[in-house]
C-alpha cells in the first residue's frame, strides 16, 4: 500500500496533505468518528470500539499521530489496518496529514474493548 511502510514488525501508514494556514482543525470526537468507519474485516466491530487505538495526537497545525495495535502480530491484514486508519482519518475535514504505527506494546486485550463491542461480540 503506498504511504505504508514496514520497520521490523511495526508498520506505518501516512496519509492526507497540510491543512491551509487559518483552517479550522478537526476536533478529536470528529477524528474518532473517522476512526469508527474503519472495521477488522472479520469482526463486526469498529477498530475504536474494539479497542485497537491506543493514542491520538492531534499536532497544532492539524496534523494527528495515532498509534494503534491489533489483537495478534499474525493477523492477515497487519499490513493493511494502519493505511485503511490513516486515510479514513486523512478524510476528516480538518486533518491535515496522518500518521498511523502498529505497535504490539502494550498487547492488546479484550479490556480494551468498549462495553458496546463486548455486547455485539458476546465477550464478557
């Protein structure tokens, strides 16, 4: 996936271009929401809710960093999740470019899990 590059086991994923000087910047609850149209494709679940967005930070001249993990270094789509994050974030008006790493420390855990996805996945 071009703007995706592999470091080891971690990838990372950019996205988006500079906001103009003077736009007016995404808030963090608008980039969230970009965030929650990205879903696992074998789980019903958004990547937010399913608790696989460890940070979020939103830089002053609109640019945001996430980091973000996923529930096994196996998993097929490793190399895709961090690029399908960064552009749907990159999307938000407001955001200017994206940076998105997959990191696996801490691992992830089903407590990272939103009460929402725990009822949708019957996982208490």
């Amino acid at each position: 996936m071009p703007g995706t590059t592999a470091e080891g086991t971690s990838f990372k994923a950019r996205a988006g271009e500079q906001l103009a000087p003077g736009a007016q910047k995404a808030t963090q609850a608008e980039i969230i929401d970009g965030i929650k149209e990205v879903y696992d494709p074998e789980i019903p679940v958004n990547l937010f809710d399913f608790g696989l967005i460890y940070t979020i930070e939103m830089l002053k001249e609109g640019d945001v960093v996430i980091e973000m993990s996923l529930t096994a270094p196996g998993c097929p789509v490793a190399g895709e999740m961090p690029g399908m994050v960064a552009d749907a974030v990159s999307a938000v008006k407001g955001v200017g470019r994206v940076e998105v790493e997959l990191v696996w420390d801490p691992p992830w855990t089903k407590d990272r899990m939103s009460e929402e996805a725990r009822l949708i996945l019957d996982m208490f």
